[in-house]
C-alpha cells in the first residue's frame, strides 16, 4: 500500500493510445474464407480458443501459403473488453509475412510490448494483462491445425504464470537461488503473480494447476530438508544419544518454543528411551502457562510431535511426563 | 462532448437545491453543534430541521432513532458487527440470514464474523431474481438473530418483498435490517408500514453529498455504536456531525420525497422508452418484470456483446453506465444475477445497467437509444459468437 494505491479504480486510464485506437477501430477484424484462401493462393486455417462464459473468446483467420508456410492475411473475430479486442488485433497484424513457425513463437508478452506508446510504459494495467494471454494461445491453436499436430505437443514447459509467461522452473530456481521466502518476493524477482493474480492462490480469476503458495511451500520443504543433513530421518535412529538430543533441542528451539512463548508456556526435553518397532519416545514437560493447560495434553502435544516427526524423525513419539 | 449519465445507482448528481443548502455551513455558520457558545447554537435548529426532514422522509416515530453516520457502509457494518457484540457473541443465538444479493459491506461483515464463530445463511435469489419471504421462513431457526435484505437490488432495481418478510420475522421474534440505498429516492420507504429493526442509506444516492449517511434503529432495539467517544447521536455514534452533509441529507430527502411520483411517472416513462428499443434488438435480455423494480433501472444482457466493451462504446460516445462483468477483477465471479435467473452462461459477462434519475431528459435517452444500437452493431460484427 501507499500513496498511489489508496484511491484506485484506475484502468482504462492506464491503457495505451495504442490499445484505445485499436479497440475503437480495430484494423484486422473479419472473416476469411475458403473463396479468400483460393484467390491468394493459400490454405485457409480457423483456429477458436476461449469460451465466452469465461468472458473472452477469440477466432483466428490465416491464409497461409502452402510453399513458404508464410501467413499472407490474419483476421479475428472476439468477444471480449477493450483489451482482449485491441490485443487480438496486433496479434493478428504480427502474423502477417511471417511464417507459421515464426508466429507460433509470438507471446502475449511481445503482443503487449507492440502496443506500448513509451517503450518502459506497459500498454495495459496489470489486471488486464490476462486478456491478452488468449491472443498468444489462439496461435498455438492455429498452429496445430495447421500442422495436424496435437496442441500439447506445442506447449511449453510449464507456465505457472500465464500473464507474465513465468515458467515452473524460473520459480523454483528463484526461490533456491535467492533463498526467497514470500509470495511477494516470487512476485519481485520472477514478476509471477504480478498481474491478474490468478496464480497466487486458488480462488483467483481463473484456475491454474500450479499455485505460487504450494510451490513455495514445497521448495522451501525441500531447501530446509538440503541445509539439515544431521537431521535426515532414517539417520535418528542411528545417531549417538548425545546427537540425538542435540537434534530434538535444535528442533524445539527453533519451531516450538517460539510458537508456545508467545501463549506464555515453554517445553522441556526430560529424556530420550527406545520405544516399540524401533520408534523413539520423546519425554517432554510442559512450563509456563502449558503446564495443566487441558489443551497441551491433545493439541499442543499433537502439534509438538508432528514438528519433532517432520523436523527430526519420522521414529519420534511424544510422551508427556 | 455533452454526457449523459446514466449511472445513477453508483451515485448522483447533487440536486442544486440541495448544494444551496448546505453552503451557508462552511463559511459562515460553522460552529460545532456540541459547543456551548453562540456557533454552537446557531446550528442546531438547522440540525432539528434535518432530523425533522429525514423522519418525515421514511416515516419514523418520534420515540424511534435515526443516527447521523458517514455512508451506509458504515451503518451496515454497525448493524452486522453491533450485532455480534451485542446477541451472537454470548447467547446461544448464532446465526445470521442474508442474501448473496447483498452489497459487499454486509456480505463481508457476515464472512468476518463467521470467523468469530457466528453462521451465516447466504439465500440465493429465485429464478425470477428474487428473495421471497418464504425463502426466509424457511432458513430461520431457533438460533437466528437476524436477518438482512436489501429492500432493492442495485443491480437489476428488483424490489424485494420487505414488507412480508417483515412479518415473517415479527411472527418469528427475529431482528430484520434493510439496506435501502437503492431505494430511498426511487420508491415510498415507509418505516411504520413497514416494520423492519434497522434501515440503512446514504444521501449520495439520493441527489444528496456523499460521505453522509443514516441508520434507522426501531424504539426500544439496542445496538452498540461502532465508534465509540463521544455524546453525539445521543452516544450512538460518535464523532463530531458533518453539518454540512447532514443539512444536505435532510434537504436530499424532502426533495426526494417530493419527487416520487415524478420517479413513478416521468422516471419510469423514460426507462420504458429506453428498455423497450432495447428490447427491439434481437437476443436481448432484461433481467426482472418491470413493474417489480425501481423505475429507474434496466439490466440488460446482449448476446455476443461483452459487457465491459459495451460500457467502453458507450463511454467513448460520453454515456456512462456500468457492468457486473468481472473481467477485470481478481475473482471470476460473473453476474450472480445472470446465473441465478438461469441466463446461458455464455450471458455471464454480457449484463450492462443503466440507471436513470429525475435528471435525466428525453433527449439523453434518445440519443442513448441511437449509440447503444450503433454500438451493439459495431461489437456483434467483431464478435466470435455473432
């Protein structure tokens, strides 16, 4: 929050002349047909994407040149804002004169940058950056049929964030290599989730097999699992008893007391014996305000063992003395 | 370019007279009301005035409140969140009724307290896009407390049945709230014909300031004030009173009520005007009987036109009006109006809402009439599925 963002409401405001002259007058929009296709020379490709109960549908119209593979005239039809209409335009301009294989490699990113006034002034505001994805998606589409090929095998890796084309990969390696530890950072480092927000957390706008929150959480697992080795798990069991209690210690230290701290109670690690089928009991005492408190016997002693079992050992029992 | 708007349930103009008004509380008589010195006294008549205009207004008793506050947002969320305080919180009453046609400030007030414990019935409106009292009766059960209904939906103008779920809740011993934004200004809201606990609006709605509001609190209800410090309002809310604004209310209100026949008549006139060319353009859908809604509001559904590149149109040639289509918010959440009335989905993101005031002329309607067919021309020819 702060200055610029307390009054908002902004969004047609921030798009482009660019965006407001296409919407207006649009300069590829129509149909082509079979009697078009044979007067050029070409093969006519009608490729659909969207479904307009989501808000946006696009057709796309090529006729392409059988020899050269070369797009000699798009159109589109669509429904959808101002947006999605000035977005399929420049998309549809952008295949004219190349080949099918040089437009199937335009983005949603490229179509944005064409519509830009000022060179470091996005074309649309960031909640509008989605309405542009269908214009890249219907190339694909067209693409395939053109090829006779499945639209899969076009794909790329996987995009957790369509807005900004951010791929899994580019997420959790900037999680990894900048030891990131918020959605918010993701978003600095990556630009994934900055604009529509969809990929945040499920709930969004539309849904997306990968959320940022649960990639987060699993590579933030896997990184903390890597900076522990004295903690791998089949290794507990093994490990002196010395060693042990420094692993249990190291454990309540750093995820449980600060947790039972600030209800005003504390734990106590009073002894460590072997239990059945290789398990080992953990005998704790309660302090502070967790001693007789009726929910430090189920819930607190719940939340302490499966801490200690993810954190230490799978083998770890609790027992309170 | 002249404009036209037609955006009249997002807000108003000021009536002039109303402006006229309130001026004289800025420069010259601007005193506290609570004061004890002359500034002080100077205004109070003026505030007796306005109390005297707003209780004739919605009809209240004498013995009954209406608190000055700043929008009705504000009086919603004293109701919902006083509520908690005071009942749900430490009785075995736990349950609240509301519509998932309410405005956000009640449905998020209701989702903030289900944090605290408290249930919450969202009813759906019918096929028709309403709440009946029926539906009412139905969800009330021995731990419900309240109950919430807007008295018109801002959305389609559908007029909900208050009155009769009213008596349900008499008969039941359960609180009932209104949220009458959209239809103070539009249509006779009477608080002794119709016995509701709690009514809530605010002045910009009603060709009044904005930033000024009211809560009407039946005699003998108890609420506790969401702000709490000072004697104003009789300790209801306190906070020093925007004279000014609440001056304006006053005068907003008389004039309203002056102008309900008008709304009946000339309003309506025009609004049919406008619905029927609408409804001359093939695949056009108008949500709710029209003698049902406030005679002010059309919501319409153009098949292969996207609301918010109809608004844009519109826009582009000075009208202003607005859409439910939530293409550009966070969550996809299209028109539960649409999906309620059994529209195609394909009708989802198409709803647009014109709404007009006793300010709007013929002449704006006529030329709205000519850009709108113009403009669903231009849009179905660019469109996929037109």
């Amino acid at each position: 929050m702060g200055k610029s963002d307390l009054i908002g409401g902004e969004l047609w405001e921030q798009y482009s002349n660019k965006v407001a002259d296409r919407m207006n007058n649009p300069r590829h929009f129509g149909v082509l047909t079979e009697d078009d296709a044979k007067q050029l020379g070409g093969r006519l490709v009608i490729a659909d994407e969207g479904a307009e109960s989501c808000g946006d549908t696009v057709r796309l119209f090529w006729i392409v040149d059988p020899e050269t593979d070369i797009i000699k005239k798009a159109t589109f039809k669509s429904f959808g804002c101002g947006t999605a209409i000035a977005a399929t335009d420049m998309m549809a301009e952008m295949c004219i004169g190349k080949t099918v294989d040089e437009a199937a490699k335009i983005t949603n990113l490229d179509v944005e940058h064409a519509l830009r006034d000022e060179e470091d002034q996005a074309a649309v505001p960031p909640q509008k950056m989605h309405c542009s994805v269908m214009a890249y998606e219907v190339i694909k589409r067209a693409t395939s049929i053109y090829r006779g090929v499945d639209i899969a095998t076009l794909a790329e890796a996987d995009i957790v964030c369509e807005c900004a084309r951010v791929t899994l990969q580019t997420v959790e390696d900037a999680i990894r290599i900048n030891d990131l530890k918020t959605v918010e950072e993701i978003t600095d480092y990556t630009k994934a989730g900055a604009f529509c927000k969809s990929c945040i957390q499920p709930g969004g706008h539309e849904k997306r097999e990968h959320y940022l929150v649960d990639i987060l959480a699993r590579v933030r697992a896997e990184i903390e699992r890597e900076r522990n080795p004295d903690q791998v798990q089949s290794d507990f069991t093994k490990l002196s008893v010395v060693k042990q209690i420094k692993a249990i210690e190291a454990a309540l230290d750093e995820h449980i007391r600060p947790a039972l701290a600030r209800d005003g109670g504390g734990i106590e690690l009073e002894d460590i014996t072997p239990g059945e089928d290789g398990t080992v009991l953990v005998h704790l005492a309660y302090q502070g305000s967790c001693k007789g408190c009726a929910g430090s016997l189920a819930g607190t002693l719940t939340f302490v063992e499966r801490t200690l079992r993810q954190e230490v050992s799978d083998k770890i029992r609790g027992v309170v003395v | 370019m002249e404009r036209i708007y037609l955006d009249n349930n997002a807000t108003t103009i000021v009536d002039p007279a109303v402006r006229d008004a309130m001026e004289p509380f800025f420069c010259h008589m601007y005193g506290n009301p609570n004061s004890l010195h002359s500034f002080g006294i100077e205004v109070r008549p003026y505030l007796h005035q306005a109390m005297e205009q707003l209780y004739t207004g919605i009809n209240a008793a004498d013995d009954d409140d209406i608190v000055i506050n700043s929008c009705a947002t504000e009086g919603n969320n004293t109701v919902i969140l006083g509520f908690y305080f005071n009942l749900l919180k430490d009785t075995r009453k736990k349950h609240i009724i509301t519509t998932q046609l309410e405005h956000p400030c009640i449905r998020e007030s209701c989702r903030y307290l289900e944090t605290h414990g408290v249930k919450v019935t969202y009813l759906a409106p019918d096929r028709d896009g309403m709440i009946t009292a029926e539906a009412v009766r139905g969800a009330i059960t021995d731990q419900t407390a309240l109950v919430s209904v807007m008295w018109a939906n801002n959305e389609t103008g559908l007029i909900l049945p208050i009155k009769e779920i009213a008596e349900v809740c008499r008969e039941r011993g359960v609180y009932l709230h209104t949220d009458a934004v959209q239809a103070i200004g539009k249509i006779k809201v009477d608080v002794q014909e119709v016995p509701v606990d709690f009514l809530t609006f605010s002045a910009h709605k009603f060709h009044g300031p904005k930033g000024v509001g009211g809560l009407y609190i039946r005699n003998g209800v108890s609420l506790p004030p969401l702000l709490h410090g000072g004697e104003q309002m009789g300790g209801r809310r306190a906070g020093t009173v925007d004279v000014p604004g609440m001056v304006a209310m006053g005068k907003a209100m008389e004039l309203a009520n002056q102008h309900l026949a008008f709304e009946q008549t000339e309003v309506r006139r025009l609004r049919d005007k406008l619905e029927d060319a609408l409804l001359k353009i093939d695949d056009v859908l108008v949500v709710g009987r029209r003698e049902l809604r406030t005679p002010n509001t059309v919501y319409v559904s153009i098949r292969g036109v996207e609301g918010e590149a109809l608004i844009w149109d519109l826009n582009q040639n000075g009208i202003a009006a607005s859409t439910g289509s939530a293409c550009a918010s966070e969550s996809l959440e299209a028109s539960p109006i649409l999906t309620a009335i059994g529209a195609d989905k394909e009708l989802a993101h198409t709803g647009v809402r014109l709404s007009l005031s006793r300010f709007t002329t013929e002449q704006e309607i006529d030329f709205t009439i000519y850009t709108i067919s113009k403009a669903v021309m231009r849009l179905r020819q660019l469109s996929t599925s037109y």
